[in-house]
C-alpha cells in the first residue's frame, strides 16, 4: 500500500492524549481512547498489508510474524530491560510483584495478569510501568488469528471476505456490550470485547481494496471531531469497551476511509511536527508510562503537574532516539539487524525467555522483599496488616449482595446468630472490625460485621462515579434487615465521612494528596444527575441524609458513630519505606490536627447534635491519635514505630485498629445503658 502521511498524524493524535492522560492532566480525562484510536488503524495497516500480499500471491505467515517481531519486540525488550534494575532497586515488594506478573507481556499475556490484578482506573494501576502494554497483548492475540483466517476465506472474494470479518466484528461487539454491563473492569482487557475496535480498521481496508480512495474533508473533520469530544469529555466512568467507544472507532475509520491533505483537516494531520511525533508513537507509547510510574514510586508525594509535563516531553525524546536507532536498524529494509529470519525469533525467543523466567521469580517470590533492607522491608509489610476478614466481609461491586447473614463474620459464633451488635459501613469499618469484636466479645458481647467498599452505608445514599451504585443501597437495606430480623440491640457505624461529603479525597496541605477519582456520594434518587463535588447543595443533601439515616436506626437500635479516622495523605507504609530506603529523615511529623477538624468540621457538629439528642453515641476515636489542642499533631506511627494504617486513611489491623477498639466498646456501653434505662 502507498504511504499515506495522514495515518501517522492520526498516531500523533492517539499518542498524546494517552500520555496526558496517564501524566493526570484532567482536560485528556478521556484520553485513553487513544487506545482504542491505535487498534483501527492498527488494524486497518495491518490488513492492508496483508491483502496486498494474498492478491500477489506471496502472503507468508513466516514473513508476516517476522514483520511483527521487528516491528514490537526490540523496542518492547529495551524498555522492559531498563524498566528491571529501576523496579528492583524502588519497588516495595507488593509493587514488585504485580511489576514481575506484568512481565508476562513477553509472551503478550499482560493482559490476562492485568484483569485478574489491577483495576486500570485504580490509583494502584498509576505504579505499574508496564501496564500500558495491556493493548500490546491484545493485538497480538487478535493476531494469532486473523492472518490464517484471511488466507482461508480469501477465495471467497472481497464481498465474501468482507461479510466474514463483519461477523466477527459483530459478534465481537456483543461481547462488549454485554462484559460492560455485567463485568466492566474485567471486560476493558479482555481480547475477545476488544477485537471489534481492531476489526473494524480490517473492514475499512477492505473496503478500499482495489477501490481508489476519495478524500473528503467533511468527513475527516467530523472523524477528528469525534476522537476529541472523546478525549475531552469521557472520564473513567465511561465503560470500555462499550457502545461509547463507537465515536472514536468510527471518527479513526472516516479519517482511514477519507483521510489526505486536500483537506484543513487532512493538512493538518500532514503537517511535519504531526507526522514526526506519529513515527515515535511506538516508542513514545512505550516510555511514558515507565517514566510516570517510577516517579509516582519515588516521590512520597504526588508529583507535581510539571514534573509531569516534563516527563511527558522526555518520552518523546527518549522515543525519539529509540525509533533512531532501535527501531529502524531493526526494520529497514537493506541490511537490518539480525537479518536471517531463524537467528532473530531465537534471539528474542530466548531473550524473551530469560526475562519471563525472571517474571515468573518474583511472582511466585511475592516481590521479592529479600531485596530490601530489614526496616524497611518492615514497614513495607504493613500495607498487607489488614483484617484478615476483608476478603469475606468487605463486599465490593464484583459481585451482588449475598444472603444475609454471612457466615464467618461473626464473632463468637461465626455464623453471627442472634448477634447483640453488628458492625455496618464501608471499608473504613472493615479495616479495624475484626479488632473491634475480640474487643467487643471480651467484654461480653455476640458480634456481626459487614461492609460495602466505597458505600456510605447510610441515609440512601451511595458514591458516584462508581460501579457500586444499586450493590450499596441493596446492602443498606439487607444489613440493616437482617439487624432487626436477629434481634440486634445496637449497630456500630463506621464510614469514610468526609470524603463523600466533600467529594475529594484528602489534601493534608503539607504535600500529602492522596491520589485517586472523587469519591462524591448523592442520594440514589438523584444519582442520574451527577451533581459536581463541590455542589453546595448536594453537600447539603449528603450532610441532611447522614442525619436522617441516623435518626432511623436510632429508632429501632442502639446507635454507636465511631467518628472519622484521621486521614494522613501519604501511604503511610509505602512512605516509611520509602524513607528508609532513600535515607530521608523527616518522613515521620505526622499531620495536622487543625485540618483535621477543617475538613471534618460539618459531620463533627452533626454527630454532636445528635448525640446531645441521646440518638447517638459517640466513639471520639480522635485523641487516640491526635494531640487534640490547637495547632497539635496526629500520629502516624504507633509507640514501638509501626505504621497505624495500611495506607492513607485505613487502619492496620495489628496496629490502629488495637488502639481505637476500647473506645468503641466504651461507647457501645454507654448506649446499651441509656437504651436499657428507657
């Protein structure tokens, strides 16, 4: 096929929204359609290629898999090789773990490690400098495939070929729609819902096949148009793949099917400064993510927007020499590293092999803490110090909302019959539960506990911008159901207060800002309308269903409010690793009380209210942590120096929750004899 410059503009324009994206620069929030950019005309080439070969007789799955292995490997290999000794000398080993799975790309699986492991949208996935090579597995996968079945059905003619791939594309779609519907997280890396995308670049090729291809501005202004409204007003809320991933699938497919210079918009795509950054689009894919991810693992704070922009400009450097001298020594056509088609697949075979090998090591090693010196090795264990009730009492969106009562959440019985208290809320809750019923058991009380990760628990409300919406309000209702069903005489409630008040997660205005989407919560009746964070009377509405939610179980139950967990904005482990690890001495000040009590100050004087009602009582777990005078610190670290918390806001379980379970029991008591006095 005749080079076509637009096609390499095109790549300029599925690059640098992906890298903006990934350096956190909200106005790419929809920039990983970049994506989904590159698998049509990753497609499209590929298929044009092809054809033309089978029409000339020539078509070899040898050749063909040898034009692969030049075009992905070298450069996949170089960034792998500098990505280890980076991962090995910075990684704590829960990092390093998922970091050796990811190596799996070297046989294009990454993308199966990944959907099993790590949430793209999660802020976890912002650590992985390998994760962006998800989209590499999944063209290879659909490149297993598709060259043997376009040899078979190639005598069936164009008409016939066509209707084939259509059918695949169809069916393909389907699978996507569905997977997002039912399993979104896992779907977005799964290669049968993503085929599609990869396809219809194929159809588009075939539809031009001995076709000459007429431009049309219109045409390709309006496919430019839809790529950019994705980019600009998608946000990781947006299910892919899915029917939203049309728009720009179809607007790559008009510029492929109409594209040229003829046109403003073709021009631009031709223009030289476009077309340069599409021919290191490869590499500049490659780099970015590596470069993001180890400066997230380094910096114990997020790094700042130009930091970020710099690293941004760097990958296109760093792709720039690349594609100089890897990428085309290795693709040229006249005397091209490893010539001899044998030597090079046994070359990267076993380079390929040795680096799996290694994967393989420090998976199966648990990251390989060995590695790290003995304290800090320490502090990194704590962030695994979480209940070890999380996997079955922490329900999550994964899956519906079970019968209730769930066996082995209770204490003493496990099957928490007849309960005298039962623990609801969200993962803040589960984090020191299990504490909280040895403590509670001791002291002479039957216990259940239940949470919904990311759900407010209370009052019908849930948190937007999750997958969780209709799972939170069914638990809300079955927990407290199943309460009164059993005869409970007090529930204990423990959620994320602030964060689904205000809608931000937390800035502790000394460079601690925990990274992540908002967390805003709404009424479910009104969730459709998806109403800002900072909206004053949707705060208004989130503080007035707190309240009433309350004022509801206080009707019908012993009512315990453990109050907000001090959030730090560091992950405190990591952190404490970290500081170990690079020699830092002023890791370990803690945080201020006063922001405490400015980001808290709304619920604080709600819950004060109700408890000088007499609906409520009140664990003030604030001083357990605090130096709770004006201007006073809170801690981080316990008396012996051990992480309270397994991140930046939950408490570890060995740690922060001992110390706040005597003050809920206390608080407990206290209820059980106002209620038994009425």
């Amino acid at each position: 096929m005749d080079y076509r410059r637009d096609i390499d503009g095109l790549r300029a324009i599925a690059v640098l929204p992906v890298v903006l994206f990934h350096a956190g620069f909200s106005w790419f929030s929809g920039g990983f359609v970049g994506v989904d950019v590159f698998f049509v005309i990753s497609g499209f080439l590929i298929t044009s290629l092809l054809a033309e070969d089978l029409r000339q007789g020539r078509f070899s799955i040898g050749r063909f898999y040898e034009r692969r292995v030049r075009r992905i490997l070298p450069a996949l290999f170089l960034v792998i090789l500098v990505c280890i000794p980076f991962a090995w000398i910075w990684m704590l080993p829960a990092d390093f773990e998922d970091f050796a799975g990811s190596l799996s790309i070297t046989i294009f699986l990454s993308n199966q490690f990944f959907m099993n492991e790590v949430d793209y949208f999660n802020t976890e996935a912002d650590l992985q400098p390998l994760l962006h090579t998800w989209s590499l597995a999944v063209e290879e996968q659909y490149y297993l495939f598709f060259p043997p079945l376009l040899w078979l059905v190639w005598k069936t003619g164009r008409r016939g070929t066509l209707a084939i791939v259509s059918l695949l594309v169809a069916i393909s779609l389907v699978v996507a729609v569905i997977g997002a519907a039912t399993a979104p997280d896992l779907t977005f890396y799964f290669s049968p819902a993503r085929f599609w995308e990869i396809g219809i670049g194929s159809i588009c090729a075939l539809l031009l096949l001995d076709r000459k291809r007429r431009q049309h501005g219109g045409a390709t202004a309006l496919g430019l148009a839809l790529i950019a409204y994705a980019v600009v007003f998608y946000d990781k809320t947006v299910p892919m793949p899915s029917l939203w991933t049309l728009p720009p699938v179809l607007g790559t497919a008009l510029v492929l099917l109409f594209g040229g210079s003829a046109s403003p918009a073709g021009r631009l795509l031709c223009a030289a400064p476009v077309v340069g950054i599409g021919l290191i689009s490869y590499s500049a894919y490659l780099w970015h993510q590596p470069l993001f991810a180890f400066a997230r693992l380094y910096e114990l704070s997020a790094p700042p927007p130009s930091l970020m922009l710099l690293l941004s400009v760097l990958s296109l450097m760093l792709a720039w020499l690349t594609w100089w001298f890897v990428e085309r020594p290795f693709r040229r056509r006249k005397r091209p590293i490893l010539p001899r088609r044998p030597v090079l697949f046994s070359s990267f075979a076993a380079l390929g092999t040795v680096i799996l090998a290694f994967g393989v090591w420090g998976y199966k090693s648990e990251g390989l803490p060995q590695r790290l010196p003995d304290r800090a090795r320490a502090f990194a264990a704590f962030e695994e110090d979480r209940s070890p009730q999380r996997d079955l009492c922490l329900l999550t969106y994964r899956a519906p909302v079970p019968d209730l009562p769930l066996a082995g959440c209770g204490l003493p019985n496990a099957s928490a019959t007849n309960p005298d208290v039962v623990l609801i809320g969200d993962s803040h809750s589960n984090a020191f539960a299990r504490q909280a019923q040895i403590a509670l058991v001791e002291a002479g009380f039957a216990t259940d506990a239940l949470a919904y990760s990311g759900c407010p628990a209370i009052g019908g409300l849930v948190q937007l911008n999750r997958k969780s919406a209709e799972g939170c309000l069914d638990y809300q209702r079955q927990i407290v159901a199943s309460a009164r069903s059993r005869d409970a005489k007090a529930v204990i409630v423990s959620i994320r207060w602030p964060g689904y008040l205000s809608g931000y997660r937390y800035d502790n205005g000394e460079g601690g800002v925990e990274a992540g989407p908002t967390m805003t919560a709404d009424l479910f009746d009104r969730y459709d309308e998806k109403r800002a964070p900072d909206d004053p009377q949707r705060r208004a509405d989130v503080l007035a269903a707190y309240e009433a939610g309350l004022r509801d179980l206080s009707s019908e139950f012993a009512v315990v409010v453990v109050d907000p967990v001090p959030e730090v904005g560091w992950n405190v482990p990591r952190a404490a690793a970290l500081c170990e690890l690079q020699g830092r001495q002023s890791c370990r000040d803690g945080h201020s009380y006063n922001n405490y009590l400015d980001r808290n100050r709304p619920i604080l004087q709600m819950l004060g209210r109700l408890e000088r009602e007499g609906l409520i009582h009140r664990a003030k777990i604030a001083p357990a942590f605090c130096d709770t005078i004006p201007g006073g610190r809170c801690r981080m670290f316990d008396d012996e120096g051990r992480p309270l918390y397994f991140d930046d806001d939950h408490l570890a379980h060995t740690t922060g929750a001992v110390l706040i379970a005597p003050v809920i029991v206390d608080a407990l008591r206290r209820a059980l004899l106002v209620q038994e006095a009425l």
